[in-house]
C-alpha cells in the first residue's frame, strides 16, 4: 500500500523548476510512473511530494532541428516504437524500447524515466550511447547539456541533483550509411529484465569494407551503461572479419570483468557477451542501416 | 449421448468474462476490519518476546493477536498436524506467522503490523535434507527431521540387476516450484444470519478447512461455516489453509466482519512450494530393451511443515518406474523437514519430478542400446494385465501403449525432416517423454458424497462440496448429472462448495473429482430415480418391478406407452424426492514394509513429443512444439480436457526451463518467471479413450497429468539437440550453456 | 477532485493522490472487475485501457486520468450484449479460473480496436503483458484469432 504524499502537476518548466527547487529531496519527480510507483509501494522511497512532469508541453515533444533529434524525456516508449523519425534516424532506439517490458508497461513508462532510474539493465540507454546521445538539463539554475554517459554514477543512481529534471534526451540523425544492430538476451521472450543487451552503430569505409567508426554499448553487465572504447579502437580501420570480431569480442569480455570484477555469473556471462556482440555486428552488417 | 463428451459453454464462463465473478478480494463486505499477519524474518528462531505496545499506539488499530489468543488446538495440517497458525515459541523459515494485527483500516494495519517488535533468539538453522537427517542435525519439529520413510520392494533387485546387459545409474535434481495461482490469497469472514462463523475464500476443499478453523477455535462443526469464493487458479496450493483461521479467529474474538489480502509478495513467501526431490535412480535393461530392474532413492525437503511432504514421499515412490512393466523394483523415498520454505502439494505430488528421472532414464538406455526412444518405451509400456511395482494388477483402461503408438508417427515424420537450422547457433533437437498417474489419494479411502433432489415444483437441485478452482468441474458434473438424469443442463441448478448445504466431496486435487465425485453424483442420481419409481408405482399402480426410468421418465416395462415424467410423479406426489450418493474407489492400504498393495483404483496415461530449438551460443532453449497424446478414459467435455493439456504443457515447460523458488528471497514476479504468450510452442493436444469400467461414463482424470511428461519431453529433445544431458531444473540459461560447453569438451 | 470518462461516463471523485488507478476503481467506484494480481505491473490482471491503450492500473497514479478516458471490463460488455471477444473466449474455452480473463480483454480489446486484422505473432506480442497460469496461452490466442474481422 504507497503511502500518501501531495501531488502537483505544474503546466510549464519554469513552475515545475521552482516546485522543485522548493521541495529539492523531499520531491521526486513523477513521468510514467512504471518504476516510480513500484519504490512507492515498496517504501524504498517516501517523497512528501510527487511533481509530474507530463503536463509541460516541451517534456513531450519529439522533433528535428539543425540534424538533432529531440525526444522529451515524457515520451512513452511505445511513442518512440511507433515513430517513423526515429524508425529513420535512430532505428537502434526504436528496436531496443519496442522490447521493454510488456505493451501496457510500453504505453506509460517514459524515455525520461527509463534514464534517470539508471538501471544497469535499462533498455533505453545502451542505443542512446551509440547514437552520441546528450541529455538536456534544466532547473532553477539554468540548461546544461550533459553527454549521457556522464549521466550515470552507480547502479540506479544518477548524477542528476534533487531540483534537475531531464528535459530531453538529443542526437544526432544517424548517417544513411551507418548501420546499426541490437541484440538482447533475457530469460524469457516476454516481460523479462535484460540478461545482456549490446546496441552497435557502425560505419563502414566507402568503396572499401574497412571500418571507419565502431559504436559498442553493452547493458546489463557492468554497474553503469558503459561504451566499449577498448574494442571501438581495436576495431576502427580493419576489416569486420571473424578474426577481428574474435578479439574485439575478448576485449569487451575484458572490459566487463575489469568493471564489475569476476562474478559467479562471469562464467556464464564472458562466452556470452561475446556472442551476442558478434551478432549484433552482424546484424548492422546484414541489415540497411 | 447427449451431454457428455460435447463442448458446451462452461457454466461459470459467462460472469467471468462479464467481471463479476467474486473472488477473494472482490467479497462484499461492509466496514470490515482489516488483517495484517507479522511474519518471521528468521529461519530459525525462538521467540522471546512480542512487544506489541508500540503497534497499539497506531490510530485505528483494534488488537493484535498472538498464539495465546487461539482458543482451540494451534496446529494445522492436511496429514500431520504440526504448522501453527501463529507461532508458539518459536519459528522454523522465513515467514512464519508471528502475530495477527487487526484495524480498521489496510493502511493501520499494514503500520501496525511494522510496529509490532518480536524478540528473536535465533537456532542453527538446517537448509539441506541432506544435513537435516544427521544425527547431530539441529531439531526442527521434536519428533525429528525425518517426516516420513517409504519403499517400494518388489522381486530381487539384486537378481534383476545381475540379468541386465546394461545398468546406469544418475542422481536428478529439481527446484521449488511456485503454484504461481493468478489470485492472490484473500478473504472475508462474518457471522452468518445463523451465526456460524462463516469464512469466504479461494480454496481448493472447503470440508478441509471448516474442520481447521472449527478445531482452532475449538468449536462445533455445525457452528464454522466455509464458502468457496471464485477461485483464481489453485494447483494443489489452495489445498492447505491460508487465510482461513485468520480470518476466522478475529471473527471470533470481536465479533466484527473482517478482510484480509495478500500481496503478491506474501504470497511468494508463506504459501507451500513444489517439493524440491534428489533422486538417484539406477536402471537395468537387457540388450533388446527390457527393463529388468530399478532402484531408486528419494530424498525431499518438505521444509518447516509437513503439509502433503508424505504423500509427495510415497506418491513419486510408487510411480517411481514409469509405466513400464519391471520385474523388480527397490525403492525408497525420504522427506525431511528443514528451515526451508514449506512445501506441499503441486500438481501432480511428486511424480512431474520422478518423471523426469524415469523418462532421462529410459533416453539413455535407448541412446546406450542404439534402440529408438518410442520403441524401448513401448516395449516395457505396462498393458492390461500387467503388474505394477506395488503387484498391483492392471484390469483395464491402460492406455499407455496407445499413446505412444500415436505418437509415433509423428515422430517419424519429424525425424525424417531435416534438422539443421539456417542460423549456425541454433541446434535442434526432439525428444517423448510418458507418464502415469494414479487417480484419487493414494492407498486410502477418499471418499466422495453428493445429493440430488427435486421438489413439487420441478426444481432440480445438484448438491456437491467439490471446489471448483478453474479446471471446470461445475460444468463437466452438470454435464455427468444432465446426461444421468435425461432433463437438460439448464435445469439442474448446482449447489456447490458452501459446508452450510454441501457434503464433503473431498479435495479439489489428485485430478479425482471427475472420477470420485462423478461417481458420487451418478450414484445419487441413481438413488432419486429409485425413489421416482417407488413414487410412480404408486402413482400409476404398477408393481415397482415393471418401472424403469429413462429420459427424464418412469416408463412401465410393461407397456410401451405408459410412462410418466420425473416432474409429474413429483408434482403429483408433492414430496421432495431425494438421493443421496457415495462413492470411494477400491483401494487397498500399502504395506509398511514393501510398499505392496492397491493405491489406486485407476490410472491416467500420456506421452508428449517436444521440439526444441537451442541457442547453444545462449543457452536460450525455445520450445517450439508439443504433441501430447492423453488417455483420459472419457472426455467429458473435450475443450476442458484440452484446456487442461494445453496450460499442463505450458507448466511443465516452466518447471523444465524457468522456473525456481528460492526460500527466504524477496520473490515477485520480477525473478519469479512464468511463461508468457510469447514463450509457449504450439501445442497439439490429441486425446485417447481406453475407458474406464469404474469411470463415470468412462472417465478417468486428466488436470495433473497433462503436466507430467511436459518437462522430460522438453529435456530429452535438449538432450538430443546437445548431445549433452542436464541432470538439474530448471534448465536454464546458465545450466543449458555449461552442458553445451561440456559436449564440446568431448 | 478528479474528473475522466470511465466506461463513456464522466466521473468525478474525491481521490487522495497516492491511490492508484487500481485501487480507485476497486475501492473508490466498487468496479472490482479489474483484478490486482501483483501490484507492479508485472502479471497484467489489472489492465485497463486509458484513452485506448492498455495500460496497468496498479502502476497508474490516480491524478493522471484527470480529463482522461478509462475503460474497464465493466463497460466492455452485459449479460443481454457481449462484446465479440467476450463470445469469443466463452466459446474457444479461453477462461479457466478467470482471474487473468478482465485484463486479457481489455488487452485484446486494445488490439482490436486499433489492428482488426492481427497476425497470429501480433495477438501474442499484445497480450504477453498479461500473464496466465491455468489455459497456456493458446485457447485465448484461438479466441481473439476467431474475432478478427
């Protein structure tokens, strides 16, 4: 049973900056709710006060300006899922949220909130990491623009202060050239937590078949989303041959071990991280983009 | 025929679709007080003391209750009595129920029930049966950890093992299994206009229950009245008590309706679990295939009570060969108590793990003897006239063979397809698995009663204490009492599972109310068409002996026209004409020492045939198909009877890839995983008839068998696919990788 | 003070905001057709469709229907008119112990009304939010498969 708590539901940024900026850690912020109210329930968390962000009309806005894509943070998955622009532009995102959860979970929980609960296993964020993603900031005490990967501190843990709201998550539009692939495994098909995910964004040489840039983002294995620069570096300028993956794939098993040190699951975890990353690679190679 | 063996529309569909189906949570009651239990965060513990001072400080709280505050006897228990309803002075898992709060709102009470401070001694805890049957092994009930020894002994095991060409032998693992019943555990609980304590709930056997909550409050029978509320799902986990003497207990101390709910959460924690066996199963077989001999070891964690821990012991012991004839037979299954959660029954009490053993068994004496997996079963399969491992003799209805013999075609065809995947990664694989299954409670009488009248009126009354918990029993006896008494289904109005009007039926499990109770419904329609004929002989003036009934009818022997309907001699007679019925099927008590005897009156058999897909980059095993093939005797009421193969199949594909409880960890459905809609493979459920003499127009039971072979199919098409056998369940992600990585190693 | 359309009647209630969608309807309206099956969105026995897409009512703050439309099993269908599906389900066998069945309409209500012409692999994906334990899944597909128009 959640116990009680006020309610506001402010119409502009500005109001909700300043709610928020009154109340700062006796306030949470309240988007979709789909892991918010599950704290509530659970006592994990007991706001005096819950400010909900979906009544302000930039949080949920999705457009394109100057080759940037925007998506609110108020947008629902299920909004990304089924949007062409992001079909076209960053079609690594639509894949990964068109798996989170179950449909009814799709249809409330937000691009905002799936980011700031800071889930080693959030779908969202793998994706957003090989598309460059930033994250607009704002509060009383201005706009900042923060690279996402700088966004996260610890398992669900943020670097967001109390009185911050995220405003938007913002990228780049994906080059037609560039491909991407996305690979999750879970335990089972619907309804599940990620096991592992790794989104891949990948240019490839023109006339040649070398690799000029190499995107890798891994979830669910290390304690934060994390890029895997060792394997982006070794790969960049070779060809995308199994010999090649063979190692890039050791050096992100590397990297996970080296981040979350070895586990009861590593066993399991080592083979298969470096399968699914080979599969996600040859997703992006077999797929349009 | 008319009635049975038709799909009709199930009685109770219509206001289960419309929502207005009451379960436990949805009861009408007005301002009822509501309950909180305080549970034990030890698994082993004395309890000191229980300061409730601060919880009664809460606003709207009413009283907290503890074990001093039962008046009756503080312990429950399907076969042993030895689970408190709130702990005496001491707790033995996780969970335990420690206190009852009691306020006039959920909110109070959930605050209160936090404020309640328990002082805790702790005790060694024991969480292996292993450890719990040593001698020097903490205590968890007095009377020692071991709750139950049973074998089965037949011929001269050492003889059959000298006979065998090829003997193997392995040790087979399962897990705690949730029931995972769609409905959390609720209730209400009031005096009635008689002023009977009167408990409405989910449950699987409200006879049960009445007698607890009358024993716990020391109480007349006739002064506790029990209601079956709509029932989401049960699975054997609604057969102990859950929320009854709680309820009941408050109703008998303040006089006040009351209300309680579970969470899901609490749900995962307190209710009894799958038993978790260990079964070292040795096999012998000739070269040609015959089975010459097996023995078994069981060992089970019943946890901290008793529950059904013996029946589960003496149930996977008996059916510990399979349907196979074996010659010779030694086997013996323990249950130990430990400081684990407690188990009890789940569909199929024991034998979905034994299956598993028995039916890995038989793949690896096929594989070793180069012989095919349909035909060494059929070989062995028992027939009519065989011998069971407790001597008992098959007369009729043995299906077994009939359902591998369908099968096998299908095998065939599969085998011939081409198996190789286009993806590198993914390995096919197939594997059949059988089953038997003893209908009705094992070696004991269990008996089933039921009444039938109708009044001057014409109104025809059925009266059965069976619980209806979902499998569709309401529907298939008023079809068996439709088609009996020849007047249309719509007539008969059903009195159902209320102690206030029904007589006991027995549990809602061991897949026996159709068999038991079906029985117990044609008997009292055949003792009310008695006293119609007695009532139309005199009617008519025609000697007893020259009236039969049929259709709905007295009709005279002697003269084709003469005849008068059931309704008429009623009307005319102005008496309320009843009949009252019984039946327990002929069974004989078991042997202490060998285990011998006649548990069962009947048994149901079946094979499926599974189709697997591995990812053996993964472990990620995808089911894509499932033929199962059933000998239920009579299908009643045939989209029943595949509903029930088709949600068994789906189980038991839980049980084989997914799912395991683990005692004393926050469990919700976030870590507890059940298949969903995207996880199930197509199913082709195929029924097979061999009739059962004593059935209820043939029928036998079908509810806990079409979860049986599910998981061993599943594991042998893994095994076939891998090259690899798993030994554990579940086989999951990590289980089925490391096997794929050990066949590599060879 | 919260207003929405429920079941296509406007309703206005005095509602504490920490009460959940759920509990609103269960509690607040008496509509206890809508089930509470784990309290965190992870079973789908609470499904409801707001302002036409199915969502978990245990997971939805009361305040957010304001100025909304709800629907629930309560207004899906009666005894003397059932809803195809409804039929449907009956007929095809989809109901054994019926807790799961509210929500797995409304789930496949929300299909329906947007996609009258689902693939097989559409009507799983739409109602793997909605978990069952008794049927397996199979005899629901069956039924909403049979209502496709």
């Amino acid at each position: 049973m959640i116990p009680p708590f006020e309610y506001k539901t402010p119409k502009t940024l500005q109001e909700a900056c300043d709610l928020l900026w009154d109340y700062k850690e006796r306030a949470k912020v309240i988007a979709g709710g789909t892991d918010l109210v599950i704290a509530l329930r659970n006592e994990s968390l007991r706001p005096e006060v819950l400010i909900d962000i979906t009544h302000i009309p930039e949080l949920r806005m999705m457009r394109v300006e100057n080759g940037m894509i925007f998506i609110g943070g108020g947008i629902t998955h299920s909004e990304i899922a089924s949007s062409p622009l992001i079909h076209q532009y960053g079609k690594v995102l639509s894949d990964a949220v068109s798996e989170i959860g179950s449909p009814q979970i799709r249809n409330i929980g937000t691009i905002g909130g799936n980011i700031v609960n800071a889930s080693p296993a959030g779908d969202s964020i793998p994706p957003l990491l090989v598309l460059d993603a930033f994250a607009t900031v704002v509060s009383i005490e201005g706009k900042k623009e923060v690279s996402l990967i700088h966004l996260f501190e610890s398992p669900y843990k943020t670097t967001l202060k109390p009185y911050e709201i995220l405003l938007n998550v913002q990228f780049k539009k994906l080059p037609s050239r560039m491909r991407t692939g996305f690979v999750r495994l879970a335990r089972r098909e619907g309804m599940a937590i990620a096991r592992m995910s790794v989104a891949i964004a990948l240019d490839l040489e023109s006339g040649g078949n070398r690799i000029n840039e190499i995107r890798i983002a891994v979830g669910a294995i290390t304690p934060t989303p994390q890029r895997m620069s060792e394997a982006e570096e070794f790969l960049k300028g070779r060809l995308p041959d199994e010999e090649s993956l063979q190692k890039a794939s050791f050096l992100i098993s590397d990297a996970m071990i080296k981040r979350s040190g070895i586990r009861p699951s590593t066993s399991y975890k080592r083979p298969v991280i470096e399968a699914l990353f080979k599969r996600a690679v040859r997703q992006a190679l077999e797929g349009e983009r | 025929m008319s009635q049975v063996g038709i799909d009709i529309s199930r009685v109770d569909a219509l206001e289960k679709t419309l929502g207005i189906a009451k379960y436990g949570a949805d009861l009408p009651i007005s301002n009822p007080l509501y309950l909180k239990v305080v549970r034990s965060p030890r698994p082993h513990a004395k309890i000191l003391r229980i300061d409730t001072d601060e919880a009664m400080r809460v606003q709207g709280i009413k009283r907290v209750f503890t074990a001093k505050d039962i008046p009756g006897k503080n312990l429950v228990g399907t076969i042993h009595k030895d689970q408190p309803v709130l702990a005496q002075d001491r707790v033995r898992y996780v969970g335990d129920a420690v206190a009852l709060v009691c306020a006039e709102t959920l909110e109070s009470a959930e605050e209160a029930s936090k404020r309640v401070n328990v002082t805790y001694k702790d005790l060694p805890p024991v969480f292996d049966p292993e450890e719990a049957l040593k001698i020097d092994s903490p205590l968890i009930h007095e009377k020692g950890n071991l709750l139950l020894e049973f074998q089965v002994v037949k011929g001269d095991i050492q003889r059959g093992f000298k006979e065998a060409d090829l003997v193997i032998e392995n040790t087979y693992t399962t897990s705690w299994v949730d029931h995972t019943y769609l409905e959390p555990d609720a209730g209400v609980a009031y005096f009635d206009e008689e002023g009977r304590i009167t408990v409405v709930c989910p449950t699987q056997n409200v006879h049960y229950d009445q007698r607890e909550v009358a024993s716990v409050l020391s109480l007349p029978l006739d002064q506790v009245r029990v209601i079956q509320s709509a029932t989401g799902g049960g699975f054997g986990g609604r057969l102990d008590i859950t929320v009854q003497c709680f309820l009941a207990l408050v109703v008998f101390h303040l006089r006040r309706p009351v209300k309680i709910l579970y969470s899901r959460e609490e749900v995962f924690q307190v209710t009894s679990k799958r038993h978790p066996l260990k079964i070292r199963y040795k096999s012998g077989a000739k070269k040609d295939g015959t089975l010459t001999a097996v023995e078994v070891d069981i060992l089970g964690d019943t946890g901290a009570y008793a529950s059904y821990g013996s029946t589960v012991a003496i149930r996977s012991a008996i059916h510990a060969t399979g349907p196979y004839y074996i010659p010779h037979v030694k086997v013996r299954s323990r249950m130990a108590y430990t400081n684990n959660s407690w188990s009890g029954a789940m569909r199929g009490f024991g034998v979905p793990q034994i299956a598993f053993a028995h039916e890995s068994q038989m793949d690896l004496l096929a594989s070793v003897l180069k012989i095919d997996p349909i035909e060494i079963r059929l070989k062995n399969a028992l027939q009519t006239g065989s011998s069971t491992a407790t001597g008992q003799t098959l007369t009729a209805s043995v299906g077994v063979g009939e359902t591998l013999l369908k099968i096998k075609d299908q095998w065939n065809r599969l085998n011939q397809m081409k198996r190789d995947s286009e993806k590198p990664f993914i390995k096919r694989g197939i594997g059949v698995a059988s089953m038997w299954y003893g209908i009705g409670n094992t070696g004991i009488a269990n008996p089933s009663t039921a009444q039938i009248e109708i009044d001057p009126e014409g109104a025809i009354r059925l009266f059965t204490g069976v619980a209806d918990i979902g499998q569709g029993s309401d529907t298939v006896l008023l079809q068996l009492a439709s088609e009996s008494m020849g007047v249309p289904l719509e007539e008969i109005r059903l009195i159902r599972a209320d102690t206030a009007y029904t007589t006991d039926a027995g549990a809602t499990s061991a897949s026996r109310q159709t068999y038991i109770s079906g029985n117990a419904i044609l008997h009292a329609i055949k003792n009310l068409k008695q006293e119609a004929v007695k009532e139309a002989s005199q009617l008519l003036g025609i000697d007893e002996k020259d009236l039969f009934y049929e259709n709905g009818k007295v009709k005279s022997r002697l003269c084709l026209t003469t005849s008068i309907p059931l309704k008429e001699v009623v009307r005319r007679s102005g008496k309320i004409l009843r009949g009252e019925g019984y039946f327990d099927p002929e069974t004989t008590a078991l042997d202490p020492k060998t285990g011998q005897g006649v548990p069962y009156a009947t048994y149901a058999f079946a094979t499926h045939l599974a189709e697997v897909e591995v990812d053996i980059e993964t472990g990620k095993v995808k089911v894509k198909r499932v033929i199962a093939c059933h000998d239920v005797g009579k299908a009643i009421h045939p989209k029943n009877v595949m509903g029930q193969i088709i949600g068994g199949v789906v189980m038991g594909m839980g049980f084989a890839l997914m799912e395991e409880y683990i005692p004393g960890k926050l469990t919700s459905f976030v870590n507890y995983l059940i298949p969903t809609s995207k996880d199930i493979p197509e199913i082709i459920p195929m029924i097979v008839e061999e009739r059962e003499p004593t059935g209820p127009y043939g029928a036998k039971g079908v509810g806990e068998p079409a979860l049986i072979p599910s998981a061993p199919a599943i594991l042998n098409a893994l095994a076939d696919a891998i090259g690899e056998r798993i030994f554990r369940l579940p086989a999951n992600l990590e289980r089925v990788l490391e096997a794929i990585q050990k066949s590599k190693q060879r | 003070m919260i207003r929405f359309l429920l079941n296509g009647k406007e309703v206005q209630v005095e509602i504490p905001p920490h009460w959940t969608l759920l509990r609103l309807l269960r509690e607040g309206l008496g509509l206890t057709g809508t089930k509470e099956g784990c309290g965190i969105g992870e079973c789908g026995a609470c499904t409801v469709l707001l302002d036409g897409k199915p969502v978990n009512s245990c997971l939805v703050l009361a305040p957010k229907v304001e100025g909304k439309e709800v629907q629930t099993i309560e207004g899906m269908g009666s005894r003397a008119s059932l809803h195809p599906l409804q039929k449907s389900f009956i007929e095809h066998g989809a109901i054994q112990c019926g807790f799961c069945t509210p929500g797995m309409l409304m789930a496949s209500k929300a299909l329906l009304d947007r996609n009258p012409q689902p693939t097989r692999e559409e009507i799983k994906e739409a109602i793997s939010g909605n978990l069952c334990r008794c049927t397996g899944y199979q005899q629901i597909i069956e039924a909403i498969e049979a209502v496709k128009k």
